[in-house]
C-alpha cells in the first residue's frame, strides 16, 4: 500500500485529506506539520508521495522559519529524495500562482485547496505515484549491465 505524508497545519484539512486519502484511497497516511519528520520519511524511502501545504507557519528546519515551498526545494534538491512527487497543496489559487509555485519549488503538480474533486485527488496522486515508480524502474534498467546508460 503506497504511503502519503501529508503536510497540513489546518487540522480540518488534515482530517479531509486523511478520510479521502486513507478510507477512499486506501493509502496509508501519515499527516505531520514537522520539516524533519518529512525528511526523514522520505530520505528512508517510507514516503511513496508527499501532498505539501504551501503556508505552514512556524515550521522551523535547522533553526530557520521554512514553508511548504522551501521544504519542497530541500525534497527536490537532495538526490535522495527529488524523486519522491510533491503535489502542493495551498488556498492561494490566484492567476500565476500556480506556475510560480511549481517553478520556484519544483514540486510535481499543484492542488488548489479547498478539495471539491475527491476522486480527482486520488487519480492525480496514484498517476503521480506510478509515474515516479516507473521512471525508477528506468533508471534502473538505464544503470543495469548492457543497459541503455
């Protein structure tokens, strides 16, 4: 059973996202507000997809105040874990948000809160799970002996 992290402060939303996720889904969840929890989750390969709250306040890694954008840049800056999708989730749903969000954090897809489309949810969080698992088993083959690299 492929595993989400969902980070989300709002507890309303974490509820939302765990009942679409887990009961219709039937992903295992696991929801935090903590940069190293996701970190640590996906540097031991636990996390299969991580669905990102861009506005987490007080999230603090290393010291530092971080949001949901900046953990996103370490998942995808540390080659242990960029292949790892991270679908953003986030209320700020204004015109160009979209594109600067996925541009400036390198997440995989963006999801405009709050979530009217629970079966769209799941579709676009299995195809972004299988699409990551597919393009391993290429990178695989690629470094394989007689592979193509």
């Amino acid at each position: 059973m492929p595993h989400v992290v969902v980070v989300e402060d709002d507890k309303m939303n974490a509820r939302l996202f765990d009942a679409i996720l887990r009961r219709r889904g039937g992903f295992q969840v696991t929801i935090t507000e903590d940069p190293s929890e996701v970190l640590r989750l996906a540097r031991s390969r636990a996390a299969d997809l991580v669905v990102m709250d861009v506005s987490v306040p007080n999230c603090r890694l290393d010291g530092q105040l971080v949001d949901g954008l900046e953990i996103t840049r370490r998942l995808k800056g540390d080659p242990a874990t960029a292949g790892i999708p991270v679908l953003l989730a986030t209320a700020h749903a204004m015109r160009g948000d979209r594109e600067r969000f996925l541009e400036t954090s390198r997440a995989d897809d963006y999801l405009a809160k709050p979530i009217v489309d629970q079966a769209g949810l799941i579709a676009r969080v299995t195809e972004l799970i299988q699409r990551s698992k597919d393009a391993e088993a290429a990178r695989g083959a690629a470094a394989a002996p007689g592979g193509q690299g």
